[in-house]
C-alpha cells in the first residue's frame, strides 16, 4: 500500500491511498471514500480516518 497527493499539498487536496485492491481518497472533513474491487465487483465505503488507518494496518 502507498499514500500519495493527487493534487495540490494544501488541506483540502485530494490525498490518495493505494490498497492492494484498489484505492482510498479523501473526501473532506476526515472522511475516506474507499474503492475496492471484491469478486470482480465495484464496490465503494466510506470510512473515516481511523477506520481507514485500521484498514491499512495501523500506519
């Protein structure tokens, strides 16, 4: 997994998590949208910042 900026490096800029199945973005107000593809489906959560840290193992 990695994390990177997709846009500019002020608060309010998209931040990009990489999953091994596909990827997290910040959606504003400590809140995560995940993207994932499980079985050959899409499927999106959201998840606040703790439960994203606790989706990556704590990092």
């Amino acid at each position: 997994m990695s994390v990177r900026n997709v846009a500019d490096e002020d608060e309010d800029s998209n931040l990009r998590v990489l999953l091994d199945d596909g990827y997290a973005e910040r959606m504003g107000d400590g809140m995560f949208i995940s993207f994932q593809t499980v079985d050959r489906i899409a499927q999106s959560v959201g998840l606040s910042a703790d439960d994203l840290r606790l989706l990556i193992g704590g990092a």
